[in-house]
C-alpha cells in the first residue's frame, strides 16, 4: 500500500482523530513570528495551516491525502479562510518547495531529518522554523508504535545547529491518561554572535 492509499484509509476512518488546535510551538511563540509566508509540512486536515492564515499568513499547506485536505478545504470555508491557503496534494519526499521563500515553516509529527535541510532552503532570511514530533521512550504509549518513526534524543537539536536555536526542550506529556514524549524546536534562518531573541514571561 503506497502513502496517498494509506493515509486516505486513516482519515476516512472516523476513529482516527487528529487535535484541531495548533502545534504547542506555533501557539507560545506567535507573537514572536516574522509576517509573511507560512509553509505547512504534511498539514493533515489543516490546524496549524488554519491557524497561520487567520494570523494574517498567505500558507502553502501540502499533504499527500486528498481524503485530509478536502476536509482542511471544508474547514477554510466555514472559516472564510479560503484565499488565505494553496492546498497542495503532493508526495513531501518528492515535492520541491522553493528556496528562501517562507517566514514560517511548520512540521508537526512528521518524521522529516531527512528533508529538513530542504525546509530550511525553503526559509527567507529571518523566518522561523517551528518543529515537534515525537521521541522514543520506554514512558511513551501515544504516538508511532515503531522507534523507526521517533526522533533520538538531540536528533531534532543536532539537525538544526545550522539556525539559531530559539527554543529547545524534550519532554513527556500527559493527556487522556496517556503519556507523549515530544521533542520542540523553534529556531531563526540567521547567524551571527548578537541577535535578538523571543521575550518569555518568568
């Protein structure tokens, strides 16, 4: 079974629910993001798409699963967010986003170390890449049943030594009586020894 047939199946399955508030990353650090283009990686039914847009964004949104971003298009309409987001049907491992483009790229629960120096190309000078997904841990019980899929400790870190690290943390959560461990990156298209960085309340 390719991709496209595989995530179509899981999303017609009304069992498989995905949230519909944005990414933790996405959500603390708004006010700290650069305007402009957003690209959202495997954006699902298209929460974190949805969000960026009613924050002003014009959002390249792709997925491979027509069956999610027909239910990310119905959720724009009834949102008058229509305009606001290119809702783009593509394989990620084959799609070419282009170069210096976006101040904001978005990844969430997607497993993509082998694309990330892609998505940042895809950065403008300045933009801000916003990524968490899953980590392997014997205390986790959400999220992908095969290590394979889960990022090692650091591995998300070390991939992104090249940008200036913003915000970085590894930790577990607990929701539903289940427990996540989560690995979140918020990290700037820019270098150099001074820079300004996000105001966080103590």
């Amino acid at each position: 079974m390719d991709d496209r047939t595989y995530w179509d199946e899981r999303y017609r399955d009304a069992t498989f629910r995905l949230p519909e508030e944005p990414s933790r990353p996405l959500r603390e650090f708004a006010d700290a993001l650069p305007e402009g283009r957003a690209f959202d990686v495997a954006t699902g039914t298209g929460r974190n798409a949805l969000f960026l847009a009613a924050q002003g964004y014009e959002v390249d949104a792709v997925d491979v699963s027509g069956v999610a971003l027909a239910e990310a298009r119905e959720r724009a309409a009834e949102r008058d967010l229509d305009g606001h987001v290119d809702w783009i049907q593509a394989d990620l491992d084959t799609y070419c986003a282009p170069e210096s483009t976006y101040d904001v790229v978005s990844v969430s629960f997607y497993r993509a170390l082998e694309l990330l120096p892609d998505l940042k190309e895809a950065l403008a000078p300045g933009g801000v890449l916003c990524y968490e997904h899953h980590l392997r841990s014997p205390e986790a019980d959400r999220g992908p049943s095969d290590d394979r899929h889960r990022f090692r400790s650091n591995d998300l870190l070390r991939a992104a030594l090249d940008l200036t690290v913003l915000h970085y943390e590894e930790t577990t959560r607990v929701a539903d009586g289940r427990t996540s461990a989560v690995a979140t990156l918020v990290a700037r298209n820019t270098s150099g020894g001074s820079q300004t960085y996000p105001r966080r309340e103590a």
